[in-house]
C-alpha cells in the first residue's frame, strides 16, 4: 500500500498506513528496557508500585518492613527521594558515568549494537506515571524528579549515534485505567495526575499530549505501546496516530506503531506478549519478551532463560512472519548484569556469524518442522529447540532458501518438507553449510530426494564449530520452486501415481476445487491415501451419483472400473479406524477417562497406548463428525456451553448438534475441532498436567486450540 500525503483523525483515513515499511521487515531484532523508579526496591517485578499499596501481597509485606506503611511512605518517595527504615537514603537518581556514577547510555548503544539489534530503545513511561524526559504535561518527570536527566533525549542521541533505530515504549494507558487503584485519594492536583486519578477526560487528553511531546522530542521510527488502549477515548487515539504518521512525513520517515488493543493491522502492527502465532501469520507483527522469566525489571535473584531458549525463538519468530523485540532489566544504578550481558553478547555473535539467514529475509511458504512447539499465542515460553528441529527462511530475491537446524544433527540430516512429493529440486544449483565466519560457506555433496525427504550429508558427525543453531544453505537458479500442499491424499491424472497430481487436506471438493487444485473433472486415475484416511469418490458433482470408496493407495483406478469417472470426492477420516488425538502445545492425547459417567469432564493424558485415549472420527456425511472413545462408547460433547473455558463432556450419542464437531486442517497436518452448537473449538489450555481437563474456547489461531490425529 503506498502512503498518501496527508492523514485525517479517522479510521479510514490512518488505515491507509503502511504498517510494516520494509526496513522493519529487514531489521528482525530490537532491544528495548524496562528500568525507571521501580527498579529501586529490586523486589517483586515492575508493578511493584500497584503491588506496595495491596495488603496481603509480598510487595506490601516488603515496603512495610523495608520503608514503611505507603499511607506514610508512598511511591514517589522513590522520586523524590526518602530515607528507609535502615536510615539509607532511597532515590531513583542514576548518576552518568561522567559525573562519577554508573549510568553510560553510549555503552548500553554499544552493546545492543553488539547484540545484533538494528532498532532499540526504552520504556519512556510505564504504568506508574513517570515520564523519562522533559515533560510540560507532567510535572513529574526525570528532569524535575529523580535523576535530574532528560534520560529520553539521552537514549535517543546515544542509539541513533549508533546508527541504530529507535523505539521508544509507552505503557501509560493504564495509569488512569487499573494500576494505582488500591491507593487513596490524593490531596493534590499534581499527585493525582501521577497516581491516574483525574477527571475522564483531563485523563485521555494527558495520555495524547504525553504522546505527542515523545514524538515531537525523539522523533521515533518505531512507537510501541502496551495494553488498555482500547480504553482511551477513540478521538485522541485517531489524534494521536494522525499526528504521528503525518509528522513522520515531514521527516521524510517510515515509521510503525504498534499495539496489543485498541488498533488495527491495517496500519499499525500487533504486538504479541511473550510469545507468537503457532504457524505463519499475516500481516506482519512483532512480539516483545523478556530475558528473564520472572520480572520485566530488575530484580534481586531474578532468573533468566537460556540464551538457546531467547536466540530459538528470535529464529522461531523470524520464520512465521515477525520480528522480536527483546527486553533487558537494567539495576536502578544504570549497571546492566552480566548475566543480561552475556546473552545478548551471545545472540550477537550467532547474528554476527550467520547474520545472512536472518536479516532481510522473509517468510517462507512453511515455517519449518520438527518434534518442537514454539509459540501458539501471547505468554508462551521461550523453548529451546533440538537438532531435529528447522526453521526456514528465504532471501528476497526468492532464490536462497536457509534451513536453520537448532543443533547439529550428526553426520547426516533428512528435512521431511522437501520430500519428492512436495517440491520438485530440479533448479537446485547448490547446498552450502554456513561456516564459522560471515560470508564462508562449506559445499555439501548433492542431496538425495524421496517421498520421505531431502537427505543431506554433512561433514562429520560431531560439529565442526560451536553454535547454537547451524544453517544450510539451498540455492536455485530461478526462484524458489512452490511447495505442494502437504495433504493426506493425492490425486493423480495417470496411472501409477503419474501425471499431473493434487495434494488433498481432508475436506470436500467438488468439480469446481478440483480443477483449482489442478484436475479437471473425470481425470483421476490413481490414488494414494494416508493411514487413518478414505477418500469417497463420487461421478456427480457435488457429491452425487455413484460412489467408490477407497481406504488405501490404488495405483490404477482402471482395475475397479472407475478410471477417470470421479467428477467430485471427499477425503475424511477412516470411520473404522482408531486415533490418537493430541494437542499441540502440551503433547498430551485426548482421554476418554474410562468407563465413566455420562456428562463426565474429558481430560487429557500423557499417550499410553490404552483405549481410554483412543477415539473413532465417524463423518455424518454433513461436514461434522462425532468422536467416539473406544473404551466407553460415548461422543465428545460440547453440552451447549457458549462461555470460554467450559469443559468439554462426554455423553452416549443423541445425534444433537453438540454432539457434531467440524474438523477444519490448519496445516502441517493440524486440526481444529469446532462444536456445533457452541462454534468453541477443543482447547488444551496450554502446557497444563497430565489428567486436565479439555476445555473449549473462541479459536484464534493458538496451538492450544490445535490437535493432531495418528491412526493407531
């Protein structure tokens, strides 16, 4: 979309935004950092300033016992400065390094820059109030409080001198929206604006003016903001993004605004917290996570990931669409831990040395394979993947395909995806292993293709250099070629599986899909069908006439006499056959539970072999089917439950439409399985314990919500 001239406080007019301009897409991998005045107490994690005033909780428990009651010993005492119950005086007030202290905002730019970061920037304002620059809106900011520093100016002099993009992250909608309600009324006008207790709209218009002095000093490139937005007056939000694209235009800037409510994908990008989609998404988006998986800022004794786990999901993300935007948690001092040092150094020097499989690339059509489940949705973990785990990626030019592999996976590897019935590799001109060292390459003798993959020798068994994650190298004398769909059927126009083919997903296809798929009407000469699979053929469109029904491969179609006479058909499960279901991101299979009451809760089980967790997918012929436990007999039921989070039940079969599941493929042979009634799809809750309960919820794309079946 190009961007127009001007833009207007409407919805279709900033709709009309590029929200992803190409140098974002190019920069993959930003840092940003939560630190201001709640990173002086070290204790509990960044809202410790709504947690100090809630009686009960550990951080009440500990600024009562360090500092006092906050009726006596209140938030902006960090601020403004006190003395705690030691006698120690207690200040946000880092000192630069050039007036004796600790604080260097030019060694924090270098070592993003060192880290691989082509955009960074800080949390200029978090939830309690307090701005990190010159403010004339709110009086109470780091040049008239604390420090003494316009500490926003200095972040942006410091990361642009670096050559560096600069973000800067705003989570101030929900000051006047939730953070500071445990605290009381304040007596002042000027308190009040700190703690978010002003009148409506004195609160939207402080939340808009605080924007509009961010953009006007820093001039960002990119804008993130945190959750509530939605709660903001929709007219100061338009205000907003008008201001801001149309100043970026007098910059002669592209720039992005992100969001996580509040907006949308037509001109700004969604910011998944702590996690990413599952599979590959459009448009565009970002995720922001933390190196530590307790607090956002710093902490005493706080714990960190892996540096696999943080640099496996950058390449995770990377691969489905997105980029990363990885926070640190700098002490009150202006000291950043070395144990923040040393991943971030070492994420840089896997950039450094294989920088060209990440950076300016994009998406592929898959965004890999492998035993190991990464993202799903916000507040997914970091994981770390294995050496049978790819991601891909490719060039822009889309004729370098790059297999990143997240292990060494010994002297030979098979990538399932380009099997020979996938992609044909015929303008395949090379295959190199990245070396040790930007821009060095080692050849690899040319790979052997099958129906069960691309087999690849490498040079030895044990890794010829140390690395996190090791990455082939494919390049085509044209573009890439397409990759087939990876359906549990094929189709073929000749006789032993020859002639031109069509990949089929379980679904119906009449003679219409048929030809969009590629075969005309009575074309179809072979077939081949997966294990727990059947494919009803039938000689009238839309599923009419005569039908055949075929429940395993059959090379010549001439010897049932139906040889080019399916118009229409229809792949679905084999209804004699049993299937393990199981959920995508725990690993768990669906579970029947036993001989149990109707209405019993199903769960969910760690996969032993047993009947309980074995279930028939019988098609009822109207694009539904019922699940039947092998051990009991009775239906997946969906009870008519509308709300999320309502278990899902078990019942002998009535034949009602709670009863009736749609299974829809989303890919990478993965399921949906929605209700009937409810329109809720199966949930598996996330990474929950053997014996939970199978839940249903609004489908939104999750891992959660995703199911494999194996014939058993």
């Amino acid at each position: 979309m190009a961007a127009p001239s001007s833009y207007s406080p409407t919805w279709a007019s900033v709709d009309q935004h590029p929200a992803a301009p190409e140098w974002f897409q190019d920069a993959k991998f930003g840092i940003y950092f939560h630190w201001g005045a709640f990173s002086v107490p070290a204790y509990d994690n960044e809202w410790y300033p709504r947690n100090m005033y809630i009686p009960g909780l550990g951080a009440n428990s500990h600024h009562v016992a360090t500092y006092g009651d906050p009726s006596v010993w209140p938030y902006h005492n960090f601020l403004d400065g006190a003395r705690d119950k030691a006698g120690n005086w207690v200040q946000f007030a880092p000192k630069l390094v050039s007036q004796g202290g600790r604080f260097d905002p030019d060694a924090w730019a270098q070592l993003f820059v060192d880290a691989g970061a082509r955009f960074a920037g800080p949390v200029s304002e978090h939830h309690d109030g307090f701005s990190m620059w010159n403010s004339s809106a709110n009086e109470w900011n780091s040049v008239r409080h604390g420090p003494g520093l316009n500490l926003l100016a200095l972040f942006r002099d410091a990361i642009r001198g670096k050559g560096l993009k600069l973000l800067v992250a705003m989570h101030h909608a929900f000051n006047f929206n939730g953070f500071y309600d445990h605290v009381p009324t304040q007596p002042t006008t000027s308190l009040k604006k700190l703690y978010g207790q002003l009148d409506t709209a004195a609160e939207n218009q402080l939340w808009h003016d605080k924007l509009k002095e961010v953009v006007d000093l820093a001039q960002p490139d990119i804008l993130w903001q945190d959750f509530d937005l939605s709660l903001v007056d929709e007219t100061q939000r338009l205000n907003f993004l008008s201001y801001y694209y149309n100043q970026a235009i007098s910059w002669g800037k592209e720039v992005v605004a992100t969001y996580k409510d509040g907006f949308n994908t037509n001109g700004e990008v969604f910011d998944y917290e702590r996690g990413g989609p599952a599979d590959i998404t459009d448009p565009y988006w970002l995720t922001d996570d933390s190196v530590s998986d307790s607090s956002w800022c710093y902490t005493v004794g706080m714990g960190y990931y892996s540096t696999a786990q943080m640099l496996h999901s950058l390449i995770d993300r990377i691969s489905k669409n997105g980029n990363m935007l990885l926070n640190i948690a700098p002490m009150a001092d202006g000291t950043i831990p070395q144990s923040q040092k040393d991943v971030l150094l070492a994420i840089g020097d896997y950039l450094k040395r294989f920088g060209e499989s990440v950076y300016a690339t994009r998406a592929w059509t898959a965004y890999g394979e492998g035993p190991t489940k990464m993202g799903g949705g916000s507040f997914t973990a970091p994981v770390a993947g294995t050496n049978k785990d790819f991601r891909f990626t490719r060039n822009k030019a889309d004729n370098v395909l790059y297999a990143t592999v997240l292990g060494w996976p010994g002297s030979s590897t098979t990538i399932t995806t380009l099997a020979s019935g996938r992609i044909d590799l015929r303008s395949l001109t090379s295959v190199q292993l990245l070396n040790n060292s930007s821009g060095s390459y080692v050849d690899l003798p040319t790979p052997t293709q099958s129906g069960d993959g691309l087999h690849i020798s490498l040079p030895s068994s044990s890794a010829p250099f140390n690395a996190l994650a090791y990455v082939l190298k494919f390049t085509f004398s044209g573009r890439i070629p397409a990759l087939s769909a990876n359906g549990v059927a094929g189709a073929y126009s000749d006789v032993s599986y020859g002639g031109t083919a069509a990949k089929l997903v379980l679904g119906s296809y009449t003679a219409a899909q048929l030809q969009s798929a590629g075969l005309a009407a009575r074309t179809i000469s072979s077939l081949r069908i997966s294990a727990g699979y059947q494919v009803i053929g039938y000689s009238g469109d839309n599923f009419s006439g005569t039908a055949w029904t075929f429940s395993a491969d059959n090379a010549d179609l001439r010897d049932s006499g139906n040889n080019d006479a399916i118009t229409s058909l229809k792949v679905i499960f084999n209804p004699a056959k049993y299937f393990r279901v199981t959920n995508v991101t725990d690993g768990l299979a669906l579970d029947g539970g036993g001989n149990v009451a109707s209405g019993s809760n199903l769960k969910q089980w760690t996969w032993d072999g047993s009947p309980n967790l074995q279930w028939q997918a019988v098609d009822l012929g109207n694009g539904y089917y019922r699940l039947v436990n092998r051990t009991n007999g009775m239906v997946a039921d969906g009870w008519g439950a509308t709300d999320n989070g309502a278990p899902a039940q078990q019942a002998p079969w009535n034949g009602g439409p709670h009863q009736q599941w749609q299974i829809t493929d989303r890919g990478n042979g993965q399921y949906s399985i929605a209700n009937r009634t409810t329109g809720l799809v199966l949930d598996g809750g996330g990474q929950v314990a053997s014996g939970s309960v199978t839940k249903q919820w609004t489908w939104n794309g999750s891992a959660n919500l995703q199911w494999t079946f194996t014939a058993q």
